[in-house]
C-alpha cells in the first residue's frame, strides 16, 4: 500500500486530491490545521495537526510521523495561502513565504529519509503559473516596503519553483532514488481565492472564476499526473494543457528563467537553511 502525505486538505484542490488517492488504495496522512475537518470530510484517511506557519508545528508533526512510519511513498506540498494582508508570523516570516515555501521545505527536509526509503518515492510540490510573474527580493522577504498581496504570492510560488527544481538537482547529484516533481493546477475554483484575497483582487476572482476556473477535481489532474504517472521524470513541471495553462488535461509546461536559475535557487536554499534551521542530510556522489 502506498503511503501518501498530503497537506492540506480540507477543501479544494488537496481534498479533491486526498480523496482520488484514497480511492485508489493509499494509506493518505493529511496535514492540516483542523484534523476533525479533515476526518469528518475523508473517511479512513489519517489526519494530524499542521500549522506550517509554525516551524514548531512542523518539527512536531514530523516526529510523529516518523515515530509513526517507516517509509512515506508520497509527499505532496499542497497547503498554501493566496493574496493575504501583510502578516508576519510568530518568527516574524510574511504569512504567504511561511506557509507556501518555508514551511514545507522544513517539512521535506524533516522527512527526506522516509522518503528515501519508499516505494517509488516522490515529492510533488504545488506552485502555480503566476511563479512566472515573480520576484524573489532577497532583501525584503517580509514585504516591509511596497507590500502587496499578490506580489508576494508570486514569489512564493516562485519559490516554490525555484525549490522543487533545486531539490531535484541536488537529489539526482546525491544519487537518491527520490523524484522531486513540480506542479499546477491553472485557474481553479477554490476557497484559497476568497479567503484570504482583498479589494481589487478578490472582485476579480469573484467575477471570473464561475466563467473561466475548472473544479477543483480537474484541476487536481496535474497534481495527481506529476505524484503518480509512470512517465514522469525528477525536474517535471506539469500544468493544463489548455489556452493560457488555465484549464485542461495535464501535459509538461516550461517553468520560467528565474525558477531554473541554478544561482538562484542555491542562493534561495541557503536562506532558507538561515529561517528554518533545516539543513538536508544529502551529500553528492560526484568524484
């Protein structure tokens, strides 16, 4: 039985994703903010607390999945927040930065060994098209001067990018059977939308979404392709197929010049080493 983590799942595209593998078999571990919820909502799956604005949060949860387990199979970086007032968490990280990036590469780094002992195992992290649009300030992540909403999350999801290529490159020089894998859903009707995007932005949303947006169970077809299709490769992104990427049947898409930035992404690893305090346990095998 394959064993799938998953975070967050309790609505939109992680729900519609927990239950497609809960269908097919696997033993799925939810990671999320409200365990009743997700119980209530995913019968038969394993839920646990989650908060990955919280690196305590995330420290506690992978040891007890790792108490717990002996391999994960599938690791899948879900949860993310969307377009949200300037917020700084408890150690003093923007809110869109913790959650969407900082937080799961604590939590990949925490269970890269369990991973390394599963079956086909993989890491499959969700960022979005708008990565093309972002810009990682290195000397602003907090957002301290000129804050908006969705330019911070499109460097998150930048990050995000940046993060899933890197792990890739540095899995495969270390010579581990793990496949790092990237993906994104296009436009899909979801609450991350609403809950937390404001003004302009949320108006937007509010008018296109019923017109342009695809459900949340097809845009989980990208996801699902990149954390289960026999074809993929480490290093895959994959995203709709249709006009834009915005909706469609999944197929490879080209990440962007900033996301395959080898500088970059050592550049952004470091730092986040700095904010996590999660230094992963990978040595190259080149001679």
């Amino acid at each position: 039985m394959t064993v799938s983590l998953i975070t967050g799942t309790t609505s939109g595209l992680g729900l519609a994703t927990a239950r497609a593998l809960l269908d097919r078999g696997d033993r799925v571990i939810a990671a999320v903010r409200d365990p009743d919820r997700a119980t209530r909502l995913l019968p038969g799956v394993e839920a646990r607390h989650l908060d990955l604005s919280d690196l305590d949060s995330v420290h506690a949860f992978a040891a007890e999945v790792r108490a717990d387990h002996r391999r994960l199979d599938l690791l899948i970086n879900n949860a993310g927040v969307m377009g949200m007032p300037r917020t700084l968490t408890g150690a003093g990280q923007e809110i869109q930065f913790a959650v969407n990036h900082l937080g799961h590469f604590a939590l990949t780094g925490l269970l890269l060994d369990l991973l390394a002992d599963g079956h086909d195992p993989r890491v499959v992290t969700v960022s979005s098209s708008l990565h093309r649009q972002g810009k990682l300030r290195f000397d602003d992540l907090t957002g301290a001067t000129g804050y908006r909403p969705m330019t911070a999350y499109n460097q998150s999801k930048l990050a995000n990018a940046v993060f899933g290529l890197e792990l890739h490159r540095r899995l495969t020089a270390a010579g581990s059977p793990i496949r790092s894998v990237l993906a994104h859903p296009g436009f899909t009707r979801t609450n991350i939308q609403q809950a937390g995007t404001v003004g302009a932005n949320r108006l937007f949303l509010r008018l296109t979404a019923p017109l342009l947006a695809q459900s949340p169970e097809s845009g989980a077809r990208s996801i699902l392709h990149a954390a289960t299709a026999g074809d993929v490769q480490g290093g895959d992104f994959y995203g709709p197929s249709g006009p834009g990427e915005m909706r469609g049947a999944p197929k490879l898409v080209e990440p962007s010049a900033d996301a395959r930035d080898p500088q970059l992404a050592t550049r952004l690893w470091t730092v986040s080493e700095q904010l996590t305090g999660v230094h992963y346990a990978l040595q190259s095998q080149a001679r």
